[in-house]
C-alpha cells in the first residue's frame, strides 16, 4: 500500500503551509462549545466527513450536512464507525461548508505520455474525472525545473472557458497546489472539487494524495502520516510488519482468500503470472507472495514460518516457485524454507501435504537436494522441477493436481 | 530519441562505462559482461580511483573516481558512448547530470539499472537527456542484449547470456528483467533465438517507452517477429498501437503481446508498476488486453484450435496475437512463423514439456488421474553432473547462515539448559559423561556400546606418561609459575598434526579407503566387506607411493596411525591401549571394521616386505575407528559434516589429554620446583661459533 494522504491531513499539516485556500475544520475531538461556535461562525451549515483512505465518499452516503452541534455531534460518531467501500474510517470531522456557484476538478502526476509531470483540469468538478466528457477537460505537461506558471495554468483554465473574473485567483491557487506537489514529492494529488464561492473564491474542498515514498522531500514531511485501521488479516499485518523490519529482501505477502494452493513465490514479474495462471486453472491460491531479492538465511526462514504458521493447515498443496533467479541464492532460501517446514511439523505435528517446487538459480542443485531431502525426511509427496520447464506449466500443473489430490483419510500408506 | 535503428542502443565496438562500477551487484554484473563481451572500457566510484575490477581471465577494469576523470584519462578512441548507472538511488540524478555536462560528443545512451529512483528525478533525467540528445534506458532495467553482436549491457542473461540468448529474429521486449531472459529461453523450443532483448524497466516512467523501440525494430534486418511482456500502469501500450495504426504502411512485423496483472486487479493489489489515477482506464492490465487485441484483430491464442492458413489468418497473424500464457509463447510462435512465413532461426529445440526432476507421490499416485502422474524426466546439464557429484559427497554440506544469537548445540529458554533439544537436566539423571559428550558434538545420542567405548578412548588419552610432548607442555607452564587453566592450554597449545592430530588424518584415511564400499553398520561383524581385499588394495598403493618417492628422492605420505615409538621390538606390535578396545568389542560380539582394517593392513605391510614386522596399530588409529563407527550413519545420511567426523577424533584425544595435563600440572604443582623445566646451560649445544670473536681477516 503506497503512502497515501487525505483530506484531514491535509488540512491539519499541508494546506496551511501552502497558503492553500481550504475551508474552517474541526476535528472529532473538539468540544461542544467549539463545535456550536464553529456552526454559527459558518453560517449554520457545516459537513461531517470521514477520515478514511477512500474516494466517493459522498455517493457511500457518508458526507452529511448539518445544522446544529447536536445533530454534528452524534453524526461524528456515527460516521467514525462507518465501512467505506471496504475500508474502516480512522476518525470522522467537521469542515465549513463552503456555498458555491461552481466547482473545478484538478489533479497533477507523472504522465506517461509527456514523461513529465502533468496538470489535468475540468469545470465539471465534483465528479469522477473518467466520467467526464473529453472536450470538458485539459491535461498539459508541466515543465519538472521551471515548475508551472501563473500564466500557464490561466491559459488552460481559460480554454475551458471559465469566467474570466474568475482566472486569477484559480490560478494561483492551482499554482500553490503545485508547489504542494512538488515540494512534499508527491506523484500523484487531487483536489475534487474546488468550491468556487459566489465572490469568485476558490476552496480546496476535497483532497487525495500518493506520495513517492522513493522520494527524499516525503521522508522529510515533517510530520506523520496517520495509520489508518487497516482491513488487513493477522497474516498480513504480520508479513507487513516483518517485511518493514528489514532491508533485506522481500516478504510481499497478501491474502486471496483462496483455499487449495499454498505459493511461496519469488520474483515480481514471475509471481505474478504464476497467481494468475493458478487462478485461471482453478488453483485458488490463497496468498500472493514475492520473497526475492535474495533474503539471507534468517530473514526467509522467518518469512516461511509465518506463512506457514497462518495458511498451511487449510493449504491441500504447497507450491514452492521461482524463474530462473539472477542473484537469489537457492540454496539458502531454500534451505531457510526446509527448516521452517521441519519446525511448524515439530510444532503442530505431520502433514501430508503435497509439495511442488520449481526454480532455477545460483547454486541450484544444491537447494534442490536440500529441499528433497527435507521433503523425503518428513514423508510429504513431491515433485520438482527445474529451470527449464516454465514456471506457468508448473503453476498449471499444480492447480490440476490439487484439484484431484485424494483427501489423507482416503489413502493409506503405501509408500 | 536519439537512435536510429535497434542497433543504435547497442551494438559491437562500443565502448561501455560504469557508474559505481565497484558497488556489490554492479561489480559482479560487470565483470560478467566483461567476460562476455568485452566491451567495458573502466568505471568509477567515490574514492576508489587507481583500483582495477579484476575479470576473471579478461583484463582487469580500470576505475576512476568521477565520469570526467575517465574520460580525462583514456585515450579519445576509448571515450565511452554507453553509459551504465549502478549509482544508489539518491545519487542517480547528480550522476546523470556530470554525465550529461562531460558527455564529450560521444554519449548516446544511458541505461539506468538503479531501483527506487524517484519519479521526480526520473522526470528531470528524461528532460535533460532528451535537451542533450542522449536516450535513455530505465530506471530499474535490467539491461539490453544485441545477440548477435554478442554484446550487452546490465545482467541479462545472467552469468551466462550464451544459454539463453542464441542470434535469431525475435526482439524481446519487456517490463520485467527476468522475462526477457525467460522469454528467449522459450522461444529456443520454437526454433526462433533472439536479435535483441530490451528490459525497459517498470518504474511509473519508462524512459524508453514501447513506441519508441518498435519504431527502432521497424527497419532492423535482425529482427522478424517482436515479443512483448507488458505489466499495468501508463498508457504506453496505446501510444504504441496508435503510432502502428497511423502509419501510413502496415506496421511490418507480429508481434506476440503478454500483459499480465489481469487477475490482481480484481484483488485490488498493485503491481511493479506504480499505476496512474488521471491517465485513466487504458493504464489497466485489462484494457491493454483489450487494445492489442482489436489491433491484432484475432482472439488471444488458443492451444485448443487449429488455426486454417486463410486469409484472414494470414492477415491478423501478420499483426501478431496475445497469449493469455507465458508457455504458450512458444506455440504462438510457432503458429506465425507457419502461418506468415517466417523463417525459423533453427530446428525447434524440445518442446516445452513438464520435465521433473525428481518425483516422489509417496503412495497416493494410485489414486490420481493416469494424466496427472509424471515420471522422472531427464535432467539437463550442467545440472545432472552437479547432482551426481553432490549425492557422492561423503557428508553433509551444510548452507552458511549467521549464528552470532543461534546455537544448534545448545539452548536455555530461561528454565532449562539444553543439548540438542535434550534436557540437560535429564543428561545428568540418567545418562554418562561420555554419552552427553557425543550428544553435545554430534547431536545424536550414541548406543550404549558406543558412549563406552568413548570413554575408553577418553581414558586411554589421558596420559602416555610424562615425556609426551603435550605433558611436557603442561609441565613447562607449571614450572614457569602459571595457573591450571594456563598449564592446561599449554598442553593443548603442544598438540598437532604430528602429536594428537594422527586420528584426524586417521578419519581421513578411512573415508577414502571406505568411500566406495556399501557399509551400513561398522559395528556389525556381519558387515559383509572382504577387509582382507580392502587391505591389500591400501598396501599396494602405499608401496607404489613410496616406492615411486624413493626413486625420485622425496618424501611420500605415511600411513597414519601405523606403528609406534614404544610398542615396536615384537614380530607383531600391539599398542595395549588399542588391545582394551580390540578386546571389548570382542567380548560384546561385535567388531569395527575400520579398526579389523587397520590390523589387517599392518599385517599385509609385513607380508609385502615394506614392514620388518608387524606395526601396532596405536591408539590414535583406535581412537579414529571408533570415532568414525559412531558417526557413519550420519555421514552417509549426510546430517554432519566430514571435518566435524575429523575435529571429534582429535577432540577426543584433546579432552583427555588436557585433562591428563591438568593432574602433571597439579603434581608438579606441589612437588616441583620454580623453574625445574629450564635446560641448565652446560647441557645446551650452540651450533653456531660466537660471530663477534672471530679472528678471520675481515674483522
């Protein structure tokens, strides 16, 4: 999950430093007399929002008006304990409500098309941006060092044919956005909509940001981003957790909610296409994973154990898979995974459950036989495969094979 | 862009520079596409100029510490136009800009390996080397392969590009390193190698977008047919089929298009690609389906149909078609080069079949579907070699970790101490020193027979009287004032290969004599071995060494064990030592074989005349027997390793020798004298004359 910024934030630490022209909040924790102060100084309407990382929270139903303390009060709570397009609100607060005549949709990114950063902008605001008409919207290129200008921005606003009373003060507005963007290295922000108030002032009503977590301005915010309650399983929070405790190579982890194919995948690319080619024959995994980079002995041994520990009693098939890795050594991960194997039979007791591998690497031969030796120790079935036979036909094969694998109660020991 | 044609991004005789050419992967990869190709012309790092990256059997890399000290300091002609970046992220960008400013003229092409780039400094290094005329390939690529100039740069095709990567008509290009390396190999078994293999990197800007390198592979004359492994994310897939419709001529080549990511979109998890929010729906793994699909005009491959060759095929296949994948690439290649007519490289290799390595269903085969039972297939060089060396190795060979916190030998969880998992507690109750003592070394428990027999060992080491050299070590201290523990290292600091460390090589010995034999149980007298056989085989060889050694006047290798300085005035020798573990194995009907060995060898030394009589077998020899009998199986089963086998034979003697050091410590101790063990000076020998009194002419 990327580093990720919404609206609350937004007002509490970057609007501000901006001179970003947002409207009046308060935060859940606010008194009672602030909150009646705030409704009265706002006109008597006021929205209570949650704070949640989750577009189209309006059409969720989760956006309401209000008009007394009372009613904001009890809206405050209610829409903290709210579930918004699958993800749980971290807080709920309460901004002015900004009257307006009109409202402008903006957004800046990296764009593939120009290699560059790019500002697209609409009059159609409040809406989602792929719904809108082309020849209702502008996207142009922004020059990386000279940054975007004044007269650039009011040009385009311009050409989409927004009163001209109303140009400048957009304009610098959007300008100040782009300092935001560029200045807290951002690749992607969004402001939809911007309330143009009847006095031909603008406010940034509602904001969503990605951050480049590569990015040095990022790490030096100043301030942090708020965690929010994560749908996450016990498993994942744990792989999460495991994979920030290090450097060292990968422990990408994240549950499917599949229930026949354990995969213990490395490689971005190849662990991908082998999920997919498990779900397309049917192989319902039920985590996807890349544990590449080469992860040293301690780091995979703890990555299998919590994989192991979490998914492999529902698992009817373990798949152990990689390509034909560049620097990875196999023997060590794979050595790591035959240990952790061996320690969750001690722990829990044997299983019987079919094991598939299939890699290729450095020092190969030597991982294989580690892990055939481990397989043949604790009495699990098992085929494996080398480099030359792709990682997509194993994947296939696995899925076929789990499909028919007979139930352990089935058969007796024949071996 | 910069580049005309494919072979504008790489090609024969240019030079190639490496930026932080001596950081970890880059040092490795460099050398490798040194050792390939050749065409590195020096690199440079931070503080490390005036090193050499050493190439093994090619010329060593020269490193500078800046780009414009390299070109400073090689010859014109040498002046690189390839720039390779192994920089670490945050410094990719000041490294692209020196490039940039003291780019001489000569710099065309700059790929950038680095992971975790910025966008931001991805976005600046597009804008500057596109003001400077310079391409760019990256970031996070894995580099670029022109097959058949047999050049690269980066690691595609890892240590040995030649595998995969044999001169064709296929361009590969691909978002994921791995893939291009992946893709060659498959289409080998199409009978198509490769022209060029492009990993374009999949960070959210890609540098050197889709567009641009068909463009390129238009006009190449290498390349016939075009494989494309796409990820989700930016819209270069439909600026790239735009620019193919456009075009006022049919776009000249198929092409085999990949995407994946369909399936992840539904789980909502991202990929390598970072994705873009406003760039809109076609930046999908689906909608890029999709695309190619309506360019190609035909549906995504299908195993299943046999495709007619008509006129409609003829004409969508010549656009090419997407495989929905990867092992279907080999097919679908092969399908157009029989529908379009291109021509094959060379005969298609195998196909691409499922090919284990090793199968083992373990009694549930019978109840699986015929189809779905494989059998164990053949494995291919040089893999089946390194099997077959490695189940021949005696031993185990166990993978490095790091076991600074981490101990197999013992444990405390803060309640009990253990032993290999065992109770220490428990060792104490019920079982012997000895039996502990191997436990702890071996981590398995002896037999009963066996813990006894070490502790004769144990007890035979303890002391070979006072004049043994490692007696006299403990003496030595003792007399110099030293506390136990003192004496007791000296004793310890006595013993060597000569003195104590015979049953090292002892083990040694046996293992090779005993390497190629189907022992299970050395203490099972019906072993079934011919020792006698065995025996006379040992000697021989021992009397061609030593023969062949004479005649030649050097030194040959002894026999370890053979022999001793005090049993050695009978016709037979025996060490007495040795006779107590003789005779006890006698007595519990059992036998060691490898120590029957060693009498029978002494035996038939004598009766080939290089003995006067029979030697003993000593104690060592004893020792190195029962050490080994202990640890066969676990050597055979390859759970220890052999230089542990060697270390506990020397460490058995070690321990009761020390101990046997710590009673001359204790009895000189209280008897001796300060200083006892000098050598007074009238009984010491100068072998050389005082050179100060010499009264020849030169003084």
């Amino acid at each position: 999950m990327p580093a990720q910024m919404t609206e609350l934030p937004f007002l509490e630490h970057i609007a501000g430093r901006f001179n970003l022209p947002v409207p009046e909040f308060l935060t859940a924790e606010a008194g009672a007399a602030q909150i009646r102060d705030a409704i009265k100084r706002w006109g008597g309407k006021a929205l209570v929002k949650p704070d949640v990382l989750s577009g189209r929270r309006g059409k969720a139903g989760a956006v309401t008006m209000v008009t007394d303390y009372v009613e904001a009060q009890r809206q405050l709570k209610q829409v903290q304990s709210l579930e918004i397009n699958g993800h749980l609100c971290r807080t709920a607060y309460l901004t002015q409500y900004i009257p307006a005549e009109m409202e402008v949709y903006s957004a800046i990114t990296y764009d593939s098309r120009y290699l560059a950063p790019s500002m697209t902008l609409s009059l159609a605001g409040g809406v989602e941006i792929e719904d809108v008409a082309d020849d209702q919207k502008i996207t142009f290129q922004i020059d990386v060092f000279k940054g975007l200008g004044a007269y650039q921005v009011s040009e385009a606003i311009a050409k989409l044919g927004c009163p001209a009373n109303l140009v400048s003060l957009l304009s610098r507005s959007l300008v100040d956005l782009w300092d935001t963007f560029i200045s807290t290295g951002m690749r992607m922000c969004e402001v939809n909509p911007w309330r143009i108030t009847p006095d031909g002032k603008p406010y940034a009503c509602d904001f969503k940001a990605v951050f480049d977590e590569a990015n040095f301005k990022f790490r030096n915010l100043g301030f942090n981003l708020p965690e929010y309650p994560a749908n996450m399983t016990i498993f994942e929070e744990e792989m999460a957790s495991w994979n920030a405790s290090s450097y060292r190579g990968q422990a990408h982890a994240s549950e499917l909610g599949g229930e026949l194919i354990l995969p213990i995948l490395f490689g971005g690319g190849a662990s991908t296409i082998i999920i997919e080619t498990l779900v397309q024959c049917g192989g319902s995994p039920i985590i996807l994973s890349d544990f590449g980079g080469n992860p040293p002995y301690e780091r995979m041994f703890g990555t299998a154990k919590i994989c192991f520990e979490h998914n492999l009693k529902k698992a009817k098939l373990l798949l152990i898979l990689g390509g034909n890795a560049n620097n990875t050594l196999i023997d060590v991960t794979f050595k790591a995974i035959a240990d952790a194997l061996e320690a969750y039979v001690y722990e829990y007791g044997a299983i019987s459950t079919p094991v598939i591998v299939g890699r290729g690497g450095p020092h190969l031969v030597k991982g294989i036989l580690i892990m055939r030796d481990t397989l043949e120790a604790l009495g699990l079935p098992y085929v494996i495969f080398g480099p030359e036979t792709p990682v997509t036909q194993v994947a296939e094969y696995a899925a076929k094979l789990v499909k028919v694998w007979p139930e352990t109660g089935d058969v007796k020991d024949e071996s | 862009m910069r580049a005309k044609k494919l072979s504008d991004l790489l090609k024969a005789g240019d030079r190639v520079a490496v930026s932080n050419i001596t950081g970890r992967e880059a040092a490795v990869v460099t050398a490798a596409s040194q050792k390939y190709c050749g065409n590195i012309v020096g690199g440079w790092a931070l503080g490390r100029q005036g090193q050499k990256l050493d190439v093994p059997h090619g010329r060593p890399i020269p490193v500078f510490s800046n780009v414009e000290e390299l070109t400073n300091s090689l010859p014109k002609e040498q002046w690189p136009n390839k720039i390779v970046v192994y920089s670490p992220p945050q410094a990719v960008y000041a490294e692209v800009k020196e490039i940039v400013e003291h780019r001489n003229g000569t710099i065309e092409t700059i790929f950038i390996i680095t992971e975790h780039v910025s966008i931001e400094v991805t976005a600046k290094i597009a804008q500057i080397c596109s003001q400077a005329n310079i391409d760019v390939v990256g970031c996070n690529s894995l580099g670029v392969i022109n097959v058949h100039d047999a050049v690269r740069v980066g690691s595609v095709g890892g240590d040995s590009p030649g595998e995969n990567f044999r001169p064709g008509c296929a361009t590969i290009i691909s978002n994921s390193g791995n893939m291009v390396n992946t893709m060659a190999s498959y289409l080998l078994s199409a009978g198509l190698g490769t022209s060029y293999g492009i990993s374009t990197g999949k960070d959210m800007l890609i540098l050197m977008p889709l567009k641009n390198i068909l463009e390129l592979a238009r006009d190449d004359e290498s390349t016939r047919i075009i494989t494309v492994y796409c990820e989700p994310g930016g819209l270069y897939e439909k600026d790239a089929l735009q620019m193919l419709r456009s075009g006022k001529q049919k776009y000249p080549k198929p092409i085999i298009a990949y995407v994946t990511g369909e399936v992840l979109e539904k789980f909502d998890l991202s990929l390598g690609h970072a994705g873009a929010v406003v760039e809109g729906k076609e930046t999908t793994a689906t909608a890029k389906m999709k695309l190619f699909d309506e360019y190609f005009e035909i549906d995504p491959f299908d195993p299943g149909i046999k495709y007619e060759k008509t006129p409609e095929t003829i004409k969508a296949l010549s656009r090419g078609i997407r495989i929905k994948t990867l092992h279907h690439l080999p097919a679908a290649a092969a399908l157009i080069c029989d529908v379009v007519d291109v021509k094959r490289d060379f005969r298609p290799s195998e196909p691409l079949v499922l090919n284990p390595w090793f199968v083992d269903y373990k009694g549930y085969g019978k109840h699986l579907p015929s189809e779905q039972i494989l059998h164990r297939g053949k494995t291919p060089e040089p893999y089946w070699s390194q099997i077959k060396l490695l189940s021949k190795a005696v031993g185990a060979t166990p993978t490095p970790r790091n076991m600074r916190n981490a101990s197999h030998a013992s444990s405390n969880d803060g309640r009990e101490p253990r032993i290999y998992g065992y109770s220490l507690e428990k060792e104490m109750a019920g079982g012997s020193f000895a039996e502990s003592l191997i436990l702890a070394w071996t981590g398995q428990r002896p037999r009963d027979f066996e813990a006894q027999l070490i502790e004769k060992c144990l007890i035979a080491s303890l002391t070979n009287g006072p004049g043994t050299i490692s007696a006299q070590g403990a003496k030595l201290s003792t007399s110099a004032g030293n506390a136990p523990n003192t004496a007791m290292i000296a004793a310890l600091a006595c013993m060597g290969d000569i003195h104590g460390g015979n049953g090292r090589r002892a083990v040694e010995y046996l293992l090779q004599a005993f390497q190629d034999t189907r022992l299970s149980d050395p203490y099972d007298p019906d072993h079934g071995l011919d020792l006698q056989k065995i025996a006379n085989k040992q000697a021989d060889q021992f009397s061609k060494r030593r023969t062949a050694a004479k005649e030649a006047g050097t030194d040959y290798e002894r026999i370890p064990c053979l022999g001793h300085p005090v049993f050695n005035g009978q016709p037979v020798n025996y060490d007495p030592r040795e006779q107590v573990i003789f005779n006890f194995l006698k007595e519990k009907k059992l036998c060691n074989v490898f120590l029957d060995f060693y009498h029978l060898l002494a035996h038939q030394l004598k009766e080939i005349d290089i003995a006067k009589n029979v030697w003993a077998v000593n104690i060592d020899a004893a020792i190195a027997s029962v050490v080994l009998g202990n640890c066969w199986k676990m050597l055979e089963e390859k759970r220890i390793t052999v230089r542990r086998v060697c270390d506990i034979a020397f460490m058995v003697f070690a321990l009761g020798r020390v101990a046997g050091a710590g009673g001359e410590f204790l009895d000189h101790q209280d008897f001796g004298m300060p200083m006892d063990m000098r050598i007074p000076v009238d009984e010491c020998v100068a072998l050389n004359k005082p050179v100060d009194r010499r009264t020849s002419p030169r003084d």
